[in-house]
C-alpha cells in the first residue's frame, strides 16, 4: 500500500488566507453571534429573527418560497418553526387555494416580537455596517454567491 501525497504545509496557509468559503463561515458565525447576543433579550436567535421577518408579508406565505428566502430545506424550515409555534408567535393555516399545503402567518405575539426586536436589529446592524468599507458591495458579492445574480432576491409567488 503507497503513502497518500503529502499536503505541503504552505497549501494550509494558502486555504487559510484565501478560502472564500472559510471566510464566509467565520464571517457568517461571528455575525451569528453578534446578534444572537443582541436578539436575547427578546428571547430570539438570529435565525428566528429572520425566520419572523420572512412572515411578515401581505398575505401568509407558503413554507416553499419562505424555505428558499432563507436558504434552507422544508424539513429544516418545519424544524425551526416549531418552538415558534409553541410559543405562539407563528402558526400554520390551511391553503384555501391548495389543501395539501399549509400557509405560514405571524401571531400577533409575532409581530409584537419582531417589532419589539426591530430597533435593536437596526442599531447593531449599523454598527455593523458603519465597520464596512463596502457594505453594498458585500451585499452584492454575497447575492451572486446565493442566487448567481446581483439585484434584488428572487421571490416566488405566494407572498
């Protein structure tokens, strides 16, 4: 049996100080953290925080444009949703346009929610952005990166 290739240590210096995708997670982690620790206080992660802000539309969504706004399966979406429910914040309605599906609509203890946790999310989000060079830019860069366009996020019908 033949020994694998040895991986050079200057590869490992070369992922770590160019790794798009490493520096996107750590990125992604520490802004993660930045706002969970803001968003405690309301009893919300950041993820919960974006998950009520997809709901808060017109008309209720269904789960698979809001699974595709965030970037995440229906199982994963159905999973998180669930400790939302129960604490009333978030509930599934019935698609009067298609009954095997369901629609997803904030509670008013949601909306309450997220406007109580608004003003907080827009003073760190500033903050944040006031540290950018660019922050258009990122948010450009990040958008051809998720969908392969820049511009606006592609919705889908259904709210």
């Amino acid at each position: 049996m033949s020994n694998p290739p040895d991986v050079p240590f200057s590869t490992t210096i070369l992922v770590r100080d160019s790794c798009l995708c490493l520096h996107a997670q750590r990125a992604a982690r520490a802004l993660a953290r930045r706002f969970d620790d803001a968003l405690k206080p309301f009893g919300l992660t950041n993820g919960q925080f974006s998950l009520l802000m997809s709901l808060n539309r017109p008309e209720p969504p269904p789960m698979g444009p809001v699974a595709e706004l965030l970037a995440m399966d229906q199982t994963t979406l159905t999973a998180a949703l669930k400790p939302l429910e129960r604490r009333g914040l978030v509930e599934r309605r019935p698609n009067p346009h298609d009954r095997r599906s369901r629609l997803l609509a904030l509670t008013a203890g949601g909306v309450a929610a997220l406007a109580s946790a608004v003003p907080v999310w827009t003073q760190v989000h500033a903050e944040i952005e006031a540290g950018l060079a660019n922050p258009d830019s990122l948010r450009a860069d990040l958008q051809v990166l998720s969908f392969g366009t820049a511009g606006p996020v592609p919705t889908q019908s259904g709210g």
